[in-house]
C-alpha cells in the first residue's frame, strides 16, 4: 500500500513532523557536569599539610626499617627453626618473619603513596576533549605545562622530606630480593673440597655394609665402597655419599703404570671416587682386561690402571684417587680425604 492510499486524515501534519524532528535532536543523557571542587583540610591549612608529610614520611620509614628487618632475620631465625603464632599455629619463625617484614615494607610504600597523593597532590579534576593521536605542538606544549604544574603541585621537589624517604624506601625495598637469592641454596663454603673420608675411617661395602678385608677384593672385580659411619638412613645420606661414593678395583701390581697410584694403593687395590668427572654420573661398568671404567652416561673412559686418567669422551679431569691401606684387624681404611675435589668441572667453576 502506499501513502497516496491512505486517506488524508491519518497522514501526520507538518507540526507533527516537527515535534517528531526536535524530539530527536534532544540528547536524553544530560551532561551532569563536575561536581564544585571542595578544598581539603590540607590545601588551606599549612599544619595540616605538615602532618601529610609527616605521616608520608614515617610511612616509608617503616617501609625501610622493615626492610632492615627483612635482611636480618636471615642472621636471627635458624631455617629449622618452629613457632608457635596464634591463630596460625606452628609455623616456620623464619618464613614467618620473612613475610611480615616484606608485607610491611611494601605495604607502607604503597599507603605512603595512595596517602600523598589525597592529602598533598592537587585533587582537581580536569576533562579534555579527545584528540588525535598525533598531537599538535600546542597539545604538546600543554601536556608539558600540565606535567609541570602537577610536579609543582605534587611538592616534590618543595618537600623535601617525603621525596628524601621516598627514595630510601624505594632503593632499599630491592635489598629483599637479593637476600631471597639465599633460597637457591646453602653457601658451599668448602664443602666441595672435602669428604667425609679421613684417616682412619674404614671402607664400607655398600652391598653388605661390612667393612672390607683385601681378601674380599678378587682381582678383575669391581667394588663399591662408602665411610665408615654413614648410613643409608641419614638425612643427609645422599648429599654425602654423592661425593665419598668410592670404587675399588684390585689390579696385579706390575700393571699398575703410574707410580703415585701404585704408592697409593695397598696389594694392587686401588680406590677411585665414583663420581664422573663430567656432568657427576655414578661411573658403574669395568673391562677387566683393559682395567677401564666406562661412565654410562656420555661414555667417558677412564684408565685405571694410569691414574684414572680420561682416555676417551668429555670428561675433562681424572678421578680422584683415595689413598689406603690395612688397619691393626686388617681391614681396610682411607689414609686421608680426597687430595682434590671430586665431581664434576670443579677446576672451572673454582
């Protein structure tokens, strides 16, 4: 149907049209505005604005006395050490303290910050229209100025006291992130020097746990060996014997080629640490003929019967010999420790 078909008096009149048209230009959503700005306490009131600062500033005092604290309860509490702490429980005093003084210091960055900014930085707000991205240099020109009256505004650079604090907080708060590098482990201070080896101490057998006689060792055999007085069910068991694991071969004298070795060893046994000296794989295979030991790992060979020395693969140091000999009940003992450190690429990381 079209409109020349609708009777004339059902058609809109002109005025019609035009109360239509003005009711469309009319935005519904009204522009409220900005409410009137309300001055603070501290904008008209000078001692009051010293009592912000003041406040601002012990803020991130504390923020870096907890940080203070933070460092030295690596010093005070033992790893080890358990507390009761109402209504947590028993919890690690340490990790306890640790959080607290990090929560605190960051907390009090964050307040001395949210605190200075409402009571000392100008609260006026200020709407600009959009604009393109590239801004005009009058634009520019007037974010400039802007910033500058913010940083006048702000008192940085008048209060001296807050911006001072601010700075030691800030610098001071990284120091608790350098301290957690202590997490990635003990120092090693010299224990990668030592064993628990000593004059003394007799060889384990680590299948029966009795100690060994020279007999016990048949030439062409291959024996693993520990410290008397290390047990399989001590805690530190792993760490320890990572580093004292110890294999024993007898090979006849005459074949033995280095001079320091046979010195070193007792009837033609010889003992080596078992620890390879590439990436630290417990060396385990043996060719009797040859008297090589073979790492299964990348394959590094040894020569047992030459000192242990590298014969083959990436192993880059022979394996450390122990010195031994028989006790007044005949079995045998360890002359010493280790007279060089046992593992892996030791010499490059020391």
């Amino acid at each position: 149907m079209s409109s020349q078909d609708i009777p004339e008096e059902t058609l809109p009149s002109e005025q019609e049209h035009a109360r239509g048209a003005v009711a469309v230009k009319e935005d519904p959503f009204a522009d409220p505005g900005l409410p009137p700005h309300k001055p603070r306490i501290q904008d008209i009131d000078e001692r009051a604005a010293k009592r912000s600062e003041r406040t601002v500033a012990l803020l991130f005092t504390l923020s870096m006395l907890a940080t203070i604290g933070f460092i030295a309860s690596y010093v005070i509490f033992p790893v080890d050490e358990i507390v009761y702490i109402w209504p947590i429980g028993h919890i690690s005093a340490l990790n306890f303290a640790l959080g607290m003084t990090l929560g605190i210091a960051l907390f009090c960055i964050g307040a001395g910050a949210v605190h200075w900014a409402r009571t000392l930085m100008s609260d006026v707000e200020i709407t600009d229209e959009r604009h393109p991205i590239a801004a005009e240099p009058e634009v520019r020109a007037k974010v400039h100025a802007d910033f500058a009256a913010g940083a006048e505004e702000s008192g940085f650079g008048r209060r001296k006291l807050i911006r001072n604090t601010m700075f030691g907080a800030l610098a001071m708060v990284p120091l608790s992130g350098v301290m957690l590098l202590r997490d990635l482990g003990p120092l090693p201070e010299e224990k990668l020097f030592h064993t628990l080896w000593a004059k003394g101490k007799q060889l384990i057998n680590m299948n029966t746990h009795e100690p060994l006689r020279p007999e016990d060792i048949p030439v062409g055999s291959l024996t693993f060996a520990m410290p008397e007085g290390l047990s399989e069910h001590d805690h530190n068991f792993q760490t320890q014997i990572a580093k004292a694991a110890l294999m024993i071969v007898r090979i006849q004298p005459d074949e033995i080629k280095d001079k320091r070795e046979l010195e070193w060893s007792h009837d033609g046994i010889v003992a080596y640490s078992k620890i390879c000296t590439h990436v630290g794989c417990p060396i385990s295979l043996y060719e009797q003929q040859t008297h090589h030991v073979l790492c299964p790992c990348h394959q590094s060979t040894f020569d047992l019967s030459d000192g242990a020395r590298v014969i083959f693969g990436p192993a880059g140091h022979a394996l450390p010999q122990l010195r031994i000999g028989v006790n007044d009940e005949g079995f045998l003992e360890a002359l010493g420790d280790f007279e060089e450190p046992v593992g892996p690429a030791f010499w490059e990381r020391g």
